[in-house]
C-alpha cells in the first residue's frame, strides 16, 4: 500500500477513520480476481443465492439504522434526520433489487411469420454484463453505493466500487455487511485510490461495465477512455429549472421549493437552483422563500434539530461565496444568506437577517441564500451552484422563461408550478429535461423510478430496477426443429 487515506468530519475536521489507498498492485488484484470470477461460470451464484444474500443484507442494515445514520451524517454531513431518511431509502433498495429478480425475465421472439422461419422456437434470456466498476460520490455515502453495488450484485456481475475520498466509511461498512450476509469477497472490492488509477481501472477492457456518478468534467473524460465495448452510465448535475405561473399559490410551494433547494446544503445533482417566477410574483416569492430560509437551522449534522449542515470542504464554501458575490457586483440582489465567515459589503437594507445559526465552525458552513434577479452570465446562472443557493428570476411570458430554462446544455429534472393544466403540459412538453414535476421540486425521487440527465447532465438511467437491466444483456437462442 502507498498511503493512507484519511477521513474527517466536514463540519469541524474531527478523526473518523483511516484508510489504506490501494495502489498498482492492489488495483491490479482486485480486478484479476473479479474478471476470473465473471469467466468462470461454474463459480456463478444461483438467483436463488443472491436472493438470499440480499434479503439478509436487509435485515442485517435494518437493525443497524441508527449507527448508519450516524457513520452518513458525520462523514458527508447531511443532517441526521435527512441521514436517517437515506439509511431507510438504502434499506429499501435493497428490497427493490430482490423484487426486481423475481420480475426479470426475456421474452419470445415470434416465428413463423416466413415460410424460413418456420418449425422454429426463439427466445431471449438476461445475463450479467460482466464486471462493474462503481465509481460514488459523496453526497449520499450510502444510497448512492446501494444504487451502484447492489444492482450489479443482484444480476451476477462482480463489482469494483470506489467511493469518494472524502466519504467511503459508509460504502466499506456496506461492503463488509454483504460479507456477514454471505456474499463471497471475490465478488465485491471496496477500494480508495488516486484518481489515475480510477481511470486505468476504467479504461481496462476487462470492465464490462462503468457506473460514475459526479462531475461532468470527469465523467465524460471517463467516457473518452473506455475500451471498446465497455457500457456506462453517468451521472451528472443539472441547474434544476423551476417554473412557477401567476396562478400558483405562493403559501403552499415556498417550502418545497425551499426543501428542494437547501436541502444538503444544495450539493445535490438535481437540488432547486433557477426558479423563474411570474413577474407579478416574483418579488413576493422572493421575500417568502428568504423568510423561510432564515427558518431553517444552520449546524451540526449529529444535531437532529439541524437543517442544513456543512459543506464538503472549505474550498466549496469559498467557490459559492465568490460565485455569490460576483452575482451581486453584477446587479443581483442578495435577500438573505452569505458564507457565514464571508467578509463582503454589508446586506442590504431589506435584507432579512438570519437568526437560526447553530454552530460555532466559520469554516465549512454556508447560509440557505436568495438571489433576486442575478445576470443570465453570471456563474450563478451558468453553472451547477452545487451549494444552498436559488436565484429568482422574473419573467413576463411563459415562453420566455422556457427559452431561458433550456439555454444551458445541463438538462435532468425540472418542475413547474401552476394551477393552469394548459401551462403544465405545456412546459412539461417543451422544457428540456430527463423529468418534470408538475407542482413538487425538482429534487423529488423515488428509488424504482428512472433516473438520469440527459445532454451534458448524463448517460444511462439509473434507479434499482433500471440499472440491473442496464448491468445485463440479451441472449436470444433459437430452436430448430
């Protein structure tokens, strides 16, 4: 092993735990002894096998929510109660993918329709791709590897995963819970190592499958370099478009909208950032959506009165506070919010002050923020914020603020909020996006639904039952008799 990887709290850098990085050889290894594994049929689970592995990871996860939660909260630092509802989520993932086994099936080409067809039987059955490397991200420690691991688990492939850095004690306690339910170690690695070994590992023709999710700079290099053959999916991050008429009632769509964008402290791939409002609203939307932002409780994520906790690292928290500040300077107004540690101008005299701070670290905490009006070329407008921030925007024609939803090439889930099933339809028909919501943020998911951006926002859909297709492929056999 070449170095040690160590992991700290993102809220105040307290030691969690050490790991060892793997190197050449380790990679090396590991991959050698899945690809061994995937060609040698004959040491192949049993549906039946995996079924039973699953459905005891399950219970084994079940009476451990607790401890889970806290590993997740403490390493990522989404708050507790938002960690628990992840813990639950994973938890039930794994259920989805043993349902989805006993639904998986081929189907039956028909022949006999040609005179060359005839006395013929054709059928097709799923078989797994081959072996899966998953490479996380940290904003959802353990869903995201639930979604990544146990789909390829559930199908037969052997798995490589690699969380991120800076969470991957949540994914090695999972990975060690598949043991304890009897899943072999040959057929799921966990290991940490430097970025260039990530991409050797997917460049490798013995992958048979790439599963990434994080930012679209890497993820579309990944692409680049694949071997011939080698399927992936990617999942990137949106701007969230939301659009909200003159006929939606602003009491009952300000907490949602405010929940979809604050929520983890905005480092969500599909977290509410855009928001074009009627311009008859729009300033009142803005004032009610800073209100309740002030609500909401800035600290620490082991806290279970905590909102919002900190950001991945102080380096993100300075990125948002410059990207928010340069918005400013070009004319938008900051209703409330800010790095709790910025040293900009003074706010605004309307500016609504923030009461509900709860933390004493300056450092990695970053205010739920309001921007009214910023520059369409302003980062903020340009760019995935990734970071608790909405900017509103008024508009006058509703074909104008769909024009302005769709500039961008990022395109995954999107919303609209409206009285008028007209409007609805129509945005939902003409907005670009992998997903529309009509009156609900744009952050909703469930796990059996697909999921995915389109554009530079992604390839391949994900969601457990989608991805364990996605990890198999069709073999037809044909009978002549």
């Amino acid at each position: 092993m070449s170095d040690i990887l160590t992991v700290t709290s993102p809220y105040d850098r307290h030691f969690i735990r050490e790991f060892p990085m793997a190197g050449e050889k380790e990679t090396e290894q590991a991959l050698s002894r899945a690809y061994r594994l995937f060609k040698d049929t004959s040491r192949h689970l049993q549906k039946f096998q995996r079924i039973e592995i699953l459905e005891k990871l399950a219970a084994l996860m079940s009476v451990q929510v607790e401890e889970l939660t806290m590993i997740a909260a403490e390493e990522g630092g989404k708050p507790y109660k938002d960690s628990k509802v992840e813990v639950l989520r994973a938890i039930n993932g794994v259920k989805l993918a043993v349902a989805e086994l006993y639904s998986m099936r081929g189907e039956e080409i028909p022949m006999g329709m040609t005179a060359a067809s005839v006395n013929r039987l054709a059928f097709t059955t799923r078989e797994p791709i081959g072996v899966v490397l998953a490479i996380s991200a940290f904003n959802h420690p353990l869903n995201l590897i639930v979604h990544q691991v146990i789909p390829a688990i559930a199908v037969g492939c052997p798995v490589i995963v690699k969380p991120a850095s800076a969470t991957p004690v949540s994914c090695f306690n999972l990975v060690q819970m598949l043991y304890e339910a009897g899943l072999p170690e040959d057929w799921c690695t966990a290991l940490v190592c430097r970025r260039e070994l990530a991409e050797k590992l997917a460049s490798d023709p013995r992958i048979g499958y790439l599963t990434f999710i994080g930012s679209h700079e890497v993820g579309w290099r990944l692409r680049s370099i694949l071997a011939p053959g080698t399927r992936v999916a990617l999942e990137h991050g949106g701007v969230a478009p939301v659009i909200v008429d003159e006929t939606a009632d602003m009491d009952s769509i300000i907490q949602p909208i405010a929940k979809g964008g604050f929520y983890h402290a905005g480092q969500v791939c599909v977290s509410v950032q855009k928001v074009f409002v009627h311009e008859s609203k729009a300033r009142e939307f803005a004032e009610k959506l800073a209100e309740e932002a002030n609500r909401l409780i800035v600290g620490d994520p082991l806290d279970p009165e905590t909102d919002i906790g900190p950001m991945i690292a102080e380096s993100e928290v300075t990125r948002v506070r410059e990207w928010v500040e340069e918005a400013v300077l070009a004319g938008a107004l900051e209703m409330t919010g800010s790095a709790i540690n910025s040293k900009s101008q003074a706010p605004n005299p309307k500016q609504i002050p923030n009461h509900k701070l709860k933390t004493q670290n300056f450092l990695s905490s970053y205010r739920p923020t309001v921007l009214y009006s910023p520059p369409d070329s302003a980062k903020v407008s340009t760019h995935e914020i990734f970071g608790p921030v909405i900017c509103v925007y008024p508009f006058s024609k509703l074909e104008d603020a769909i024009s302005r939803a769709n500039s961008l090439r990022y395109a995954f889930q999107a919303s609209v909020f409206t009285q008028n099933i007209d409007v609805a339809m129509k945005t939902a028909q003409q907005i670009n996006a992998s997903a529309v919501m009509i009156n609900d943020h744009t952050a909703f998911r469930v796990d059996w639904m697909p999921f995915g951006g389109r554009d530079e926002s992604g390839i391949g859909t994900g969601g457990i039952p989608y991805s364990m297709h996605e990890m198999t492929r069709s073999k037809m056999v044909v009978f002549k008799f």
